[in-house]
C-alpha cells in the first residue's frame, strides 16, 4: 500500500500503543502481530522508556521492525525466562495477550473450547494468563471480533476478569488491572461502576450497530461514543518502517 | 572423584513403569530427546512427566507411554501448541496437570527446596484452581492475612537434561542465552541424568565460556551421556537450531496413522546412532 493510504490495521496500532501510554519504565510484553507493532509504536513516539524484548531472552534498546533480528548493538540487557517470571511477580510489566473467548469483565480464555476434562478443541493452555493477570496490568487484542470471541461466559477462565478478582478482596486483586481491549472493530475498557466491558471508541468506518451485532454480551454504551483516533502522516511513517512486510494489515480482518 | 559416563540406554534402565519423570529445556529449546527416544525404545509406560512441554511430551502420548502430564505449556514453538499432545487432549486419553507457567517453577522450586508448596498469588481467581482441585491455598501467618496460591512441590523420580558441554564428572555447561530451569529439575528429583553435545575435561569446560554457564555441578546428576545431536530435532543454541523441517515432518504425524507408523519405524525404534545417521541423509 502507499504511504499516504491509512488502513484499520493502522488505526488499530495506533490504538494498541495507547494502551501503554504513561506506562514509563515498565516491561511490555505483546503477544502476536499488531500487539507487537503497536507496542513497538509506542517505544518509538511517546514511550520511549519501555523496556522490551525480542520475544526470547534479549532486552533491546529500540524498537525494531518486525521480522527483524537484533544484532549485538541493539542489546541492552538480558531477560531469560527465569527473569521473565522474577519481573511479573515484581509486577513492573504490562502484557497485551490475545483472547479465544473474553467475557463482559474481562475473563479471558486462551486453554480450551468446551469442558477442560474433555474439550473439543486444545487451544494453548492457560500458558501464563493466570500469573500476569493477577500480578500486574493486562490488556487484549482481538483481532476478528464476533460473538464467538466476545461471549457471554467463557469456556474456561486463564486471565482474570475483574468479576472473579472482586471476590478476591482487595488484597488478593489490588495488582490487578485490564486495562484496555483493542479489537478490529473498537477500543473497550471497564471503567463503569461495576467493571463491565464499556465501548470507549469506534474505528473509523465501523457503526455502533455492528458492534453490538457482533458482541456476545450487553455492552455498556456511553452517550456520545468516540471514533478512535487516525494515525497522522508522521505515525503512518513509523508505522511503515516498523511493518516493512505488512505483516498486521494481513492480521486485521476488515 | 567419580568418573559417570554412561550410556543413555544405562541412564534409562533407571525409569521403571509408572515412575514421574522430569524433563528439562523448554517446548522445543534444548530438549533431552536422546533420553525420550531411549524411554520410547525401553517400551516403560504409564509415565508421568512434568514438564515445560514439548515434543518429549508429545511423542510419549503419541507412543501410549504417558498415563499423565503436569505442564505449563506444551508448545513446539514455531508450532504454537504440540499436536500430538492436542489429539491426547481431545480423545482424553491423558490425564493433565495444567498449571499456570509460574505457578510449575515455584512447584519446582518447592522440590528443590525440599518444601511442601511454595506461595503466589498467581492462579488466584482463575479456573486453574478448579481444575486442580488438589491445589489449596493457605493464609499469610502474618498481618496483612492474605490468601496465598499454595503451589504443591513437583517432586520427579528422574530427571533428564541435555546441555551443550559437561564434564565425565557431571558438570555442565549451558552455552545458550537461556538456562531454562535444568538445574531445578535435577534438584528435584531423587535421580538426574545429563547428555551433552560433548564432553570436555574440566579445564576445557571452565574456559569454554563465562561461569555464569555452567548451569549444573556434579552433586546434581548420578550420569552423563555424550550424544551429539541429542537436543534434535529441537534447538540447541549456539550447536545448532531447531530443525523445522524434521519438526514438520514430526507434527504432521500427528493427523495420519499410516505416517506416525513410518516415523515411529524410521526414527524411534532405532538406536540413538542409526537415529543421527537416518537424520543426517
């Protein structure tokens, strides 16, 4: 595509490294395509200081196209699993993981369809979502969002939603924190009285309807609903370098 | 001092039936596959492996020789979850353990410490909890009362890790950017076992690298195997990669009877040498 041409994909980049704006000195760990361009977004233009890795065990000092192998000079510091783990319990880390099923508080499957004693579908396990969600901020990216995705309960519970933290008590749930859920259709978040998903924006191109259509659950819908925010020219460019193979513009179903 | 080499097929004879077997590495990073490949020709069954999963669990499903898996994950990386694993899962034919990915280190670490449970909040809230009923938590003692994750120690019979270089006596080396968690393995089993790509003398292996690598000493393993190529077709770093082909080729087995027979034949019941030789043509 031209340089000029702004795409959802591009909106939904832009979005995701909202999410970690005002983060600062903290680890960010995004799990998969667009998760991975927008937080490299982020480190670029607003937020430098985030620390981030190459997905295996180096921190590097900048934010590098995707796809793209560090060398020795983009190095700035070691993270093998051990550490990983050490900085998530410490809690200075936010994750953007992404969701099979997510519930209207935040409940996140990513382990299986259907019972877990006899599923229908193995999907990747619980993997780490139950250690982050409790121990620091978490955010989503649902790249196809249907009713099949954003569901009125999930088939098991990884990450944790702000309904089982409340049962928790303040201790138990006073390090947990969903921040945001970026999907190819809205921005969402769980600022209401009782933390049920809220419609924070709309993408540019998508109606108030579709969203509701393709929603498994009762939304809380704000009076007066944004529309997310366009990259500008100069963010496209960032974008552009980041992305040379357009990786997420194959990612975001339209 | 004790000069511990051995074979794998020695190593093996160790792991009777229903025994809990510890394998360290990480999906498919650095894997003791020459220890799996020996466990598969020694025909033990009704295993329990704990582990960070990877091919180790999924051949062992795939051959009907483990009755239980206690994981993280079971993952071969560049193939986000282990089919042989998948297809064991959906015909429920294997009892699972499935832990958060921290919650299994501080099981491990619990063992190693000779400890019951070690606490965190990780799991709190989630179904992790209900699908492991046998997990509990426990309360802090002390002021603040804060109800705690009590994560049950991963004791194993046997562990096996493979390391890049190791000494006859048992020291070894991790050459890769990541240590996984082999040593805890071995400290939490009554039993360890160690493969290399080589075996060196001391002094090669204190100065083949900072000291930071050797990962393992002596007092964590009763035997050493010198298998060169023996993390295949997982990764080794810096010896070799993974071999993606191989893992491909291993993967689709997973959907084809008639191709799981023929890898089985070619790969697995053979001893670990026509295994490289048939890897190498």
């Amino acid at each position: 595509m031209s340089i000029g041409e702004v795409t959802r994909a591009d909106v939904c980049a832009l979005a995701i490294a909202e999410c970690f704006r005002d983060d600062g000195e903290i680890m960010v760990s995004a799990m998969g395509t667009s998760p991975s361009l927008g937080a490299r977004l982020a480190k670029s233009t607003f937020e430098p200081d985030l620390l981030m890795t190459d997905g295996f065990n180096l921190l590097l000092r900048r934010a590098l196209p995707l796809g793209v192998k560090p060398s020795d000079s983009d190095v700035e510091g070691w993270m093998p699993f051990g550490a990983v783990f050490e900085t998530l319990w410490w809690g200075r880390r936010h994750v953007m993981m992404g969701a099979s099923q997510i519930d209207q508080f935040g409940n996140q499957n990513i382990a299986c369809i259907g019972s877990w004693q006899n599923p229908k579908a193995q999907l990747l396990g619980v993997r780490g979502a139950p250690g982050n969600t409790i121990n620091h901020v978490t955010s989503y990216w649902v790249p196809n969002h249907n009713a099949r995705a954003l569901v009125a309960k999930v088939d098991m519970v990884s990450g944790v939603g702000y309904d089982r933290a409340a049962e928790l008590g303040p201790k138990g749930s006073r390090f947990h924190e969903i921040r945001r859920v970026v999907t190819n259709l809205g921005v969402f978040d769980f600022n209401t009285p009782d933390h049920r998903m809220r419609l924070v924006s709309l993408h540019p191109g998508v109606d108030l309807q579709q969203v509701v259509d393709n929603t498994g659950f009762e939304l809380v819908i704000p009076d007066g609903v944004d529309t997310t925010p366009v990259p500008t020219p100069e963010i496209i460019g960032v974008l552009r370098e980041l992305d040379p193979q357009g990786y997420a513009q194959k990612e975001v179903v339209v | 001092m004790t000069d511990k080499r051995m074979t794998v097929d020695e190593a093996v004879a160790e792991v009777s039936d229903g025994m809990t077997v510890g394998i360290g590495g990480w999906g498919s990073r650095r894997k003791p596959m020459a220890f799996i490949r020996a466990l598969v020709r020694k025909g033990v069954k009704d295993l329990t492996v704990v582990s960070y999963g990877g091919p180790d669990i999924g051949i062992l499903c795939a051959t009907g020789q483990l009755k239980k898996a206690v994981y993280g994950f079971v993952s071969l990386d560049s193939i986000p979850l282990e089919p042989h694993f998948r297809k064991a899962r959906q015909n429920a034919t294997l009892e699972a353990v499935e832990l958060d990915e921290g919650m299994f280190l501080l099981g491990l670490r619990a063992a190693a410490q000779r400890l019951p449970f070690l606490p965190t909040r990780a799991g709190l809230g989630s179904d992790v909890l209900e699908i492991n009923p046998h997990i509990k938590t426990v309360r802090s003692p002390y002021d603040d009362g804060e109800e705690l994750v009590a994560v049950p120690a991963l004791n194993v019979d046997v562990a096996f890790v493979h390391m890049n270089r190791a000494d006859a006596l048992g020291n070894g080396q991790a050459l890769g950017r990541d240590p996984y968690f082999d040593n805890l393995f071995c400290m939490a089993a009554k039993k360890a076992f160690m493969s290399c790509e080589k075996i060196v003398s001391t002094d090669e292996l204190v100065s083949g690298g900072p000291l930071q690598s050797l990962l393992i000493n002596r007092m964590m393993v009763s035997g050493v195997v010198e298998t060169p190529g023996g993390a295949h077709f997982t990764e080794c770093p810096p010896d070799y990669g993974r071999d993606e082909k191989f893992q491909r080729e291993y993967a689709a087995t997973a959907k084809d009877e008639a191709a799981w027979n023929a890898f089985r034949a070619k790969y697995l019941e053979v001893s670990e040498s026509e295994y490289q030789k048939a890897v190498a043509s």
